[in-house]
C-alpha cells in the first residue's frame, strides 16, 4: 500500500469515529433515521448548561394533591430545592434526601424532585438517556401523562381539558421498583373511552446494570400503537384503539420517589439517592 492509499484509509476511518460518535449525541433539530421512518428532533434537554433545570422547559410540582400527600403512599415532599434537583457536569441530577420538611401542614422525613415538561405533544418517540438510584425504598420513574389530566400541580391547568386520572391517559416508560434494581417496568394506564372502566397493561425488562450505567428508556407512541423499548429492546407493545384515550397532547414528568406502593420498605440508613440523566428527547 503507498502513502496516498494509507492516507485515504486513516483519513476515513476519522470520519468514520467522527459519524459514529454525532450519531451517539445529536444536536438538536438534525433528523434521525430509524428503521420505518424518518424523525426529526422537535423538544430536547441536553443539559449543556449548570445550575437549576431550565424554567422555560420544566416545572416543578410540589405541592401534594392529596390533601398534601402524593399518592400511591410516597413518603416524600417533593421540592424546588436546587439540592433536590440540579444540572451540572452536562446531567440532570435528582437527589432523594432525608430530611425532615413540613409543608401545607404535612411533614415528611423526605425530600426529592419532580419535574414537569411544559412541552405538550401528540405521537411521536420519547427518549432519555439516565442511570437508576440503586438504593432500597427509592422509585424512580421517567413517563407521561395527558395534558387534560385534573391533579393539581399540571402545568397547562385545564387550557386542554380537565377529565381527570385514569381518562387522560399514562405511559410509564421506565419505573423501577425499591426492591428489585435487576429490573426495570413499562406500564400503560388509562380509562376506557366507552365504558369509563380503569384498563392498564404492563410489562418488565431485565436490566442488570441499571445503576451502574446509563441506558437509554423510550417509548415509541404511534396512532395505532405503543411500544415501550430499553437500549431499542422492545418489551411492551399495545394496540392503539380508539377505546383507548391516547390521541390526545401528552407532557414527560421525570421524578425520584421515596417507599409507597413501588418504593416499598425503606433501610434504616439512608444515603442520598441520585437520579441522573444525561438527556431527554422527544422526536417527530
């Protein structure tokens, strides 16, 4: 081989790495080529910046919509707290901390974060990039709900409607539950649109690895059809009918929760819990 054939082959396997690594971390708004078709970056949080999650994508629920409490038996007040949640190192990090807090005449022994996206959408591919808290008793959970849903705290209040839970419509694109970290869940919620009657669907994946490395949660939400994938695995998958209420605007909620129904027991020691996620998607 002479030096000019060396030359070309050194010079494409640089751009080569260099495809392969843009492809890994897109900028937004470049399209992106999947298997059926072809979508485009429309919403993103890269988290390229330091401090507080940006106000003008997320919003911070934080007052208990029952009677104070959260529902489910969480044992958490959920803060606005720049200890609670905060982006540095190019990642989102919510932080579940023991800590006693009174808040509308409640008081918990626990404090997190739950955030809420002002970006409401119908259809298209939700993607997040995170690593898992591996403590016992946490709850972390990446999902959606619809935008008509009544619970106080939503940040559209009813500018889309005001049905109320299970009729607007849940997709739990990753849960994880506080006593079994090998596993991650999919599950759907919703009312049936005819009869009224609460329906749901789930499903669980194993995930060995899930507080030690990052691993990409999505949901493919289509006309016809849900898919709920870990790393492009498929491992739910439900027919969209029109019993089902999941034609309407939905918004991504990312939060870290303490026991309740999916956190279960909590250890007598407890360190803080860290819920970091490198980026959040939403494409078209």
């Amino acid at each position: 081989m002479n030096s000019l054939h060396k030359i070309l082959l050194f010079l494409g396997l640089v751009l080569l790495i260099n495809c392969r690594e843009q492809s890994a971390h897109q900028k937004p708004n470049e399209p992106v080529v999947t298997a059926d078709q072809k979508l485009k970056l429309v919403w993103s949080d890269e988290f390229d910046y330091e401090g507080v999650p940006d106000e003008q994508k997320w919003k911070h629920q934080t007052t208990g919509p029952d009677q104070g409490h959260w529902f489910n038996g969480e044992q958490q007040h959920y803060t606005s707290s720049e200890k609670n949640a905060y982006v540095s190192n190019g990642r989102l990090k919510i932080i579940a901390l023991n800590e006693e807090l009174t808040q509308s005449g409640v008081t918990k022994s626990f404090t997190s974060a739950r955030l809420n996206s002002t970006f409401p959408f119908t259809y298209g591919k939700i993607e997040v990039k995170a690593k898992l808290p591996q403590g016992e008793g946490t709850w972390p959970a990446i999902w959606t709900l619809g935008t008509n849903i009544n619970e106080l705290g939503n940040p559209f209040g009813d500018e889309f409607g005001s049905v109320g839970w299970p009729n607007c419509g849940e997709i739990d694109i990753m849960e994880q539950n506080g006593w079994q970290k090998s596993k991650t869940i999919g599950h759907l919620h919703w009312g049936d649109t005819k009869t009224g009657k609460y329906e749901n669907q789930g499903s669980t994946y194993k995930l060995e690895t899930s507080s030690k490395n990052y691993h990409i949660y999505s949901a493919i939400w289509k006309k016809d059809s849900i898919h709920i994938q870990v790393n492009q695995q498929t491992f739910l998958s439900i027919k969209n009918t029109e019993e089902l209420p999941y034609d309407n605007p939905h918004y991504l909620l990312l939060n870290l929760a303490v026991g309740g129904n999916l956190g279960g027991n909590l250890p007598d020691q407890w360190e803080p819990q860290v819920f970091e996620i490198d980026y959040v998607r939403i494409y078209q």
